[in-house]
C-alpha cells in the first residue's frame, strides 16, 4: 500500500511539469488502459475463478479454493532472487 502511494504522489509530481493539455490527455490514456486491463485480463481471471468455486462440492477443501497455477505462482515468487 505504502509503495502505490508513494508511486501516485511521484506521478502527480511528474504530471505537474507538463503543460495542462498534456497532463489532461496522458491522464485519459492511462484511465482507458486500466480500465481495458480490469475489462479484458482482471475480469475474465475473477469470472474463471467463480465458475471454479460454484463447481466445487459443498464442503471442499480449504486449498481447493486456489487454481493449482496460482500455487506454482506462489512458489516460483518465494523462489526469486532478490537483489
């Protein structure tokens, strides 16, 4: 939470130094891309996860809540170098 907001307080200061007709139209386009990426990626990801949840039994397992790619996800994370 503390690095997207220290994230928007450095875009603001970046849109600041350019003229308002800029600023305005690069912030409509970044607008439009989120709101594509939420539409056409975040969207369909969160629509396949509830048809997979509604399919399980009554009483599942706790793990069967998570696809198996989302563990991979998980383990390949924790495996990355850090720097």
């Amino acid at each position: 939470m503390l690095a997207g907001a220290l994230l928007c307080i450095r875009a603001t200061i970046w849109l600041n130094l350019l003229p308002l007709p800029a600023e305005v139209l690069l912030e409509a386009m970044c607008i439009g891309i989120a709101a594509a990426a939420y539409f056409f990626m975040f969207f369909k990801v969160v629509r396949k996860n509830m048809d997979r949840i509604g399919r399980l039994p009554e009483r599942a397992c706790l793990f069967a809540f998570t696809s198996w790619k989302g563990y991979l996800i998980c383990r390949n994370g924790r495996r990355a170098p850090h720097r």
